[in-house]
C-alpha cells in the first residue's frame, strides 16, 4: 500500500500539481533519500557492533557521511530558492521532525560514547594512542588464547598459571597505557563526559580485566605500588617523629629555664663574697 501510494504521488507530480502541495522538488528529495540512507545504514552499524562495543572504530565512516548529508539539507548552498525549500519543507515543515530528530539522536549517541576521544581531529581515523591501545588489547586476548590452548591437557577452574605468568607482561603494559590515556583525557576539560573515554576503549579494558582478575585469578599489578608503600611508611612514622620532636623540644625547653637560676646563684655569690670581703 505504501508503495502505492509512493507511486500515485510520483505519477500526480509529474501530471503537474498546484504548487501550495506538499510535494518536494526532485533536488529535495534526493537530499532526502540519500539521508535516509546514511542514517539506516548507521542504524545497522551501531546495532552490530554494539557487544562487543566497537562503535566508534566501525561507524565513524557513515557518522562522517550523515553528517554530510545532514549539512546539505541544513545548509543553503548558492542562491537557489530550492536550497532554503529544501531545508523548510523537509526539517520544519511538520511537528515530529523526524529528519532533525534521527540528527539529533546519532549526535547524542556518538557524543555519549565519546567517539572524538578515539579519532583523529579531523575524525578520518583512529587516533594514535587508541590504535596502540588496541593493538596491546589483541596481543593480550591472543595471549591468553594461546596459553589456555596450551595448558588444555591439565586444565581446571583454578589453573590458570601459565596464563597468569606468561601474559603478566602484555597486560601490564595495557593497564598502564589505560590508566595514562585516563589521566590524560581528565586533564583535557570538564565536559559532562571529560572522566571517561571513548566506549570501544572502555568496554575492552572491563573486559580484559575481567578475564584477568575473576576468571584468570591473576594478581592485579598496580603502577603506583611505590608511592602507596612510602606514603604508608610516612604516616606510620609520623607519631614517632612527633613524639620524639616533642621530646627534644622539652628537653631544650628545660636548659633554658634552668640556666638563669645557676647565673642568678652565682651572681649572688659573687656579691655575698664581695659584702664580706
């Protein structure tokens, strides 16, 4: 029936309307179909890649191109009365919307998921750090693969040394990484979602940790194990200092009273010895 219908106004068009109709201009609608296009085709990108998250590293080609396509309808371009019909008749022309509301929605998404945290500043790729990142979060995962298949022989619920010991080094340094790319993007700005990056990174991290710490049973290995130790040792050894700076201050404290009185006595005995004379 849509069809139809689709079809009865395309032959009614051609036949020549009144132009007050609500019908677009083939240059319109073509902005139009082409919209529709890039957003289903962004639809499905973001449906299949959304466990294990691997929006932003997947989809950034057809967000780039929606937006595109978006700005051609937003935008007049030249000094054609077409362009501004075009923007009216297909973003304002009714209540719901629809082409500024799926706009809307894709800019929230991808700002949610904090995808510019990954890419390049011209988004035409990953971004270095984010391609180092990935890069150590496979040679972990293949690691691990490795290692199990290697231990299969012997394998139980709570043996999972070889991985433990074998990999420690090649998650270590992906834990580092994520921690420095952390620290880094806190530091860039106060934005309702600065604290966190971009979500591929973040979903590969919780799952790496989650094979490493509670299905692995390896040790968590902690960068800052140094600072912690000393900063512990410093606050245990604070009573001590305190008590024994106390101690030496009263002692201190204690000569100076005492010294006047001795200066006074012999001062006096000079004097008894000086009125007997």
């Amino acid at each position: 029936a849509l069809e139809l219908a689709e079809e009865l106004w395309e032959e009614l068009w051609d036949a020549g309307l009144p132009g007050d109709l609500p019908e677009l201009e083939p240059e319109c609608r073509s902005l139009l179909a082409a919209f529709a296009e890039g957003s289903a085709a962004l639809t499905g990108c973001l449906g299949r890649r959304a466990r294990p998250v691997r929006l932003c590293q997947g989809c950034y080609g057809h967000y780039r191109r929606l937006l595109a396509q978006y700005g051609s309808i937003a935008h007049a371009f030249g000094n054609s009365s077409e362009s501004h019909n075009c923007a009216r008749s297909i973003l304002t022309s009714d209540r719901l919307q629809i082409v500024v509301t799926l706009a809307e929605f894709f800019n929230e998404t991808w700002e949610a998921a904090n995808c510019a945290n990954c890419l390049k500043n011209n988004s035409e790729g990953l971004s270095n750090s984010t391609e180092e990142f990935l890069d150590l979060f496979n040679k972990s995962l293949t690691c691990f693969e490795h290692n199990l298949q290697g231990q299969a022989s012997d394998l139980s619920p709570n043996n999972y040394t070889e991985v433990c010991k074998n990999c420690n080094e090649t998650y270590t340094k992906l834990n580092d990484l994520y921690n420095h790319l952390q620290r880094l993007n806190r530091g860039g700005g106060e934005s309702a979602h600065s604290a966190h990056l971009c979500i591929d990174v973040e979903d590969a991290m919780n799952i790496t940790r989650k094979l490493w710490s509670r299905t692995f049973n390896c040790s968590v290995p902690c960068s800052d194990t140094v600072p912690v130790i000393a900063v512990s040792s410093f606050i245990l050894f604070l009573p001590i200092v305190f008590y024994l700076s106390s101690f030496l201050h009263s002692k201190q404290k204690k000569r100076i009273l005492i010294l006047p009185k001795r200066i006074q006595s012999n001062a006096s005995l000079v004097n008894i010895q000086e009125k007997y004379s």
